[in-house]
C-alpha cells in the first residue's frame, strides 16, 4: 500500500511515517523545504521512504503527489498561535488545501482514502479532562483552528469521497 503523508516532517508527522513504516507501508512523505526538514527527511529517505518538498498551496505540485497512492494521511496544518494571529492566510492553509485535495481525489479512478486529523475540541472546550462526547454530538468551534477543522470535516463528508476522520 502506498501512502502519501502531508506534514510528515513535524512532530505529529514523524510518529504518522514511523508508524506507516512499521506496518510496512510504502511511503511518500512531504513538508516544506527549510533545513530542519530537509535533515529530518534526509534520515526518512535512507529508510526507503520518498520524500517530496514543496508547498501544498501549489495545484501542480499536490496533483503529482496524489498520483498512484492509495490512501492520504492529511496532517498538514497550520496550528494556533499562528491560526489566531493570521486567519486569513491560516484558512487558505488549513481549509483551502483540504478542499483541493478532496476535489482531486474526486476526480481520481480508484480514489485513494482520506485520512483526516481533526480535533477533539472542535466539540468546543469540555468542562473536565475526562469529558466524553457521542458521535453525532454538535460542533461547537471556539477559535480559527477549530472553525477551520470544523470546516474542513463538513466539506469531506459532502465530497464522496472516502475517508477516515478522527477528532
């Protein structure tokens, strides 16, 4: 199975390709280009895994990375503080690639799965640590991050597309 991870280089990213590998996945990982990166990557590719630098934001790029995979873990985010200090950029980032990926996998014979991270708080805050929530329980986003995660998770249920979230 061949399994495209976005954000893989981050810390949540990592653990996502470590764990893809040990269950002997191949591998197609990519971030940004910066130098923690590119060293993080560098040790990733001598364990067979082919890493892809380059920006989601670009159509040409995230199209060439959807060929041939059969499933896409979309980790790739940007996180609070920066959702809150730039929301607008932040939504082009978190809500905008999410929407051209469901919309390329759309038009793609097989579709690979979606595999979505949202996030627990999309339920809004719990009053205690231990605050469990049903399924169907309503949304109740309270910052960016959670309004665009909340976003995000409407827009991949009305695409068709298959996926797996996770909150």
């Amino acid at each position: 199975m061949q399994v495209l991870i976005t954000g893989a280089l981050g810390r949540v990213g990592v653990m996502v390709v470590e764990e893809a590998l040990a269950k002997g996945y191949s591998v197609r990982a990519t971030d940004l280009d910066n130098p923690k990166n590119r060293e993080t990557g560098a040790a990733f590719a001598q364990r067979g895994v082919e890493v892809r630098y380059g920006n989601l934001l670009d159509e040409a790029f995230l199209k060439d990375l959807l060929q041939g995979v059969d499933a896409v873990m979309h980790n790739a985010a940007m996180l609070p503080p920066h959702t809150e200090n730039k929301p607008e950029s932040a939504h082009k980032i978190n809500v905008g690639v999410t929407t051209k990926i469901t919309e390329i996998i759309a038009q793609m014979s097989p579709m690979p799965r979606l595999i979505f991270p949202s996030s627990f708080t999309v339920f809004g805050q719990g009053k205690t640590a231990d605050s469990f929530k049903a399924v169907d329980a309503p949304l109740a986003p309270n910052t960016e991050y959670t309004r665009h995660k909340a976003e995000c998770e409407g827009l991949i249920r009305a695409s068709g597309i298959p996926f797996v979230m996770f909150d």
